[in-house]
C-alpha cells in the first residue's frame, strides 16, 4: 500500500506541448495502464508506503519499419 505516486502524462514527444501536464492518473490495484511511447510520462513522489511496478515495452518491427510510423497524429483521449 502506498499514497499519492500518480502516473502524470504531458504531451507527444515532438510537439510544442510536450512537456505540459495534461493528465494524472492514480493507481488502482489489479489495474494496469497501458500508453503509446511518444506520450511523455513520469511516476509522481510516493508519500508514504512501498510501490512495486511491472513494465512491460512492446515493439512492432514492421509498424516501425513502415512510412507511416512517426507521422501518425495520436489524438488525446477526451476528458
């Protein structure tokens, strides 16, 4: 059990508002979250407790290899 450590999420790599908060999402146990890599994210300071985190990254080859691949807009989820 801990408390705060929100999950904070700003923009797209790339874009003029990358570094800016757009979201904060909590943790939930049982839950996991799942993102696109070009959202810029970071873990916010636990205040109390022990968090312990599974990561996992996923790679498609040939998304990657493909002319598409960095040019795609992602649009934000609605609020």
């Amino acid at each position: 059990n801990f408390t705060s450590g929100g999950l904070r999420f700003c923009g797209h790599h790339g874009d003029a508002n990358h570094r800016k908060t757009q979201l904060v999402q909590s943790h939930l146990k049982g839950r996991a979250i799942l993102h696109l890599g070009r959202h810029r994210h970071g873990a916010d300071n636990i205040t109390s407790g022990e968090r312990i985190n599974l990561i996992v990254w996923a790679r498609n080859s040939a998304y990657r290899g493909a002319a598409a691949f960095g040019n795609v807009k992602i649009h934000p989820v609605e609020k």
